[in-house]
C-alpha cells in the first residue's frame, strides 16, 4: 500500500541530502498531534459503512492496542506529525524490491504512504504517556542515517530516523516489535517508534558503527 511517492532511497549522496534537507525541516517546530496508520485488525467489529481509515474512539480498542510493544510501538503504515503550524510530516516505508527504506517527509500519511480509500486504523497518540512527555519541546534535531546501498555503486538507503525533541530521543526504525522476546525485529515494510535508546537493536546500531 506504501509507495506513491518516494520516501527515502537515493540514487546520490545528492539525492540522499534533499531528503535530509526536507525532514530537518521539522526543526524548531512543535508537534501538536500524533497519529499512527496501522492495519484495521478489528474491521469486523467496528467498520461498517466507513470507507478509508477508522479513526479509533471506542475505549476498549484503546485497552490493547495492535501497535503497543514493551520495546517499542510498532505501526505497520506510517506515524504522522502534525506541528502546532499545521504542517504535517510522515514517517513511513517504501518497499520497492531493492529500493527500500524508511523516510520522513513533509506529506499528510493519507493519499501518500497508502491509498485515501484504504482500511486503515487511525490512532490519535498525542496524549499517550511517551509522547505527552515528548510534546512539550521544540524538535531540536533531526538525523536520517544512511549508509552505501551496496559496494558496487553510489545509490544509499535509510532505515532509521532519530528526532530530538529538547532532551528526549525519539527513534523511527525500518522494524517491528516482536513480543515473545521484547525486541524490535528487521522489517520491509513497518515502523518501529523507540522511545528509550536502550532498546535500539544491535543489527541497527553495529551495522552504523
């Protein structure tokens, strides 16, 4: 479902800085609202007549959440941050066969990181423990990290996106939570949020040094 628009692989170091340019684009702003796309698990339930994404209202979806891990939140389309402004950025993943990565840009999640008449879950987290308490900064620092795609040409790919919100760290990864072991496992085509570096996995953090 992701893939309308190009979110982060370049085919330049060039390429690779026009993203980076765009994301850091989030600094000095603050993020008013957090939303996560994830699949609708409990259609059955609860859609009826609506067509593209059911925003979550009814208590006892909020009781367990699909996205909720020990390590981490793990969404399988994309987290949006809306600023105070109004403008909204996305987090999300492209999936193109040897062109994956994950991005942030500056784009709504709806229409561009899955279709607008999509079934999706929207889930308001703004006022969830772990970014209530990130909210009340400014975004001080944003930081794509890529590294060479292969050795053999100049194309580099991202799969992990560290924004800094005053003193706090916010980590997207290129993953997913896994809960029979409490780890953030690799993943095409899903966002792992990390909120406590700690939890950062080794496969990520070894592979860039």
């Amino acid at each position: 479902m992701s893939g309308r628009v190009r979110w982060s692989w370049a085919a330049s170091v060039e390429d690779a800085e026009a993203y980076r340019v765009e994301a850091r684009g989030l600094i000095g702003r603050h993020v008013e609202r957090i939303r996560y796309f994830d699949i609708d698990y409990r259609t059955e339930e609860f859609r009826r007549h609506e067509v593209g994404p059911r925003t979550i209202v009814r208590e006892a979806e909020w009781v367990e959440p699909s996205w909720r891990h020990q390590v981490c939140d793990s969404i399988d389309y994309a987290v949006e941050l809306e600023t105070r402004d109004g403008a909204r950025f996305t987090v999300s993943w492209e999936n193109l066969g040897k062109m994956e990565g994950l991005g942030l840009r500056e784009l709504p999640a709806i229409g561009n990181a899955f279709r607008d008449d999509a079934d999706v879950a929207e889930w308001d987290v703004s006022d969830t423990t772990q970014w209530r308490a990130a909210r009340d900064s400014a975004v001080t620092s944003v930081e794509m990290h890529y590294e060479r795609w292969d050795d053999s040409g100049e194309s580099l790919s991202c799969s992990w996106v560290t924004v800094e919100l005053g003193s706090r760290i916010i980590e997207f990864v290129l993953g997913e939570g896994d809960r029979v072991n409490d780890r953030v496992l690799p993943s095409a085509n899903n966002v792992a949020v990390i909120f406590d570096s700690r939890f950062l996995p080794p496969w990520l953090a070894d592979r860039h040094g």
